[in-house]
C-alpha cells in the first residue's frame, strides 16, 4: 500500500488512520492554459485528459510503464503495458496523477 505524507507528516484521517492507496497512477498529459489566473495572477491551466499518452502504474509492489488511453469525455480511461495488454490493478483504492511531459520518469 502506498501511504500518503503532507510536508513530512502522516496524513490521516478522522479516525487518525494514515491515508492510503493500493494503485498510483501517473498519467502524463498535456495542459493547456485556460486563460483564468487565480487570486495571486497565476494562469490556471487545464490537463488534456481526452486522447492517450505515456502512464506509469505503481500496483502490487511493481511499477508498469504503459499508455493511458481514453478517446472521449464519456469514456472510461484504459491502460495498457507496453505489449498493449491491459494493466491489472490490485482491488481497492487508486490514486491517478496528472503529470506533465517530463515530469516523470523511470530511473535505471
């Protein structure tokens, strides 16, 4: 299980329960910006999440490099291994990541 820390610190719940997840999932997509700045100026950007690209799937001790597909908003998003299977995920909780072209890699 992956647990989650906050600046160092478990993060936990109500019941003081470190959050966790079974899956991480890291999606590499593009942004866009949406032309919206927030309260300090910033532009506010938008991930593309429509069309497919590279993902990397952290499940059951192992890391799977993939591509994330998903060919419409009403599509449920598919990943598949490199071979074009599909990647099984271990029953329970996923996290899915948005990260940008280059901000994620496999070392080694």
């Amino acid at each position: 299980m992956f647990m989650r820390d906050q600046k160092g610190t478990p993060h936990v719940d109500e019941n003081d329960v470190q959050i966790g997840a079974q899956n991480v999932i890291i999606d590499v997509v593009d942004y866009v910006n949406t032309g919206y700045v927030d309260p300090s100026g910033a532009p506010v950007p938008e991930a593309q999440l429509v069309g497919s690209g590279e993902c990397f799937v952290l499940s059951n001790g192992t890391l799977t490099k993939g591509t994330w597909t998903k060919p419409s908003v009403e599509a449920v998003t598919t990943y598949t291994d490199e071979a074009g299977a599909p990647i099984k995920l271990t029953p329970g909780h996923t996290w899915v990541e948005l990260a940008t072209p280059g901000g994620a890699s496999i070392l080694g």
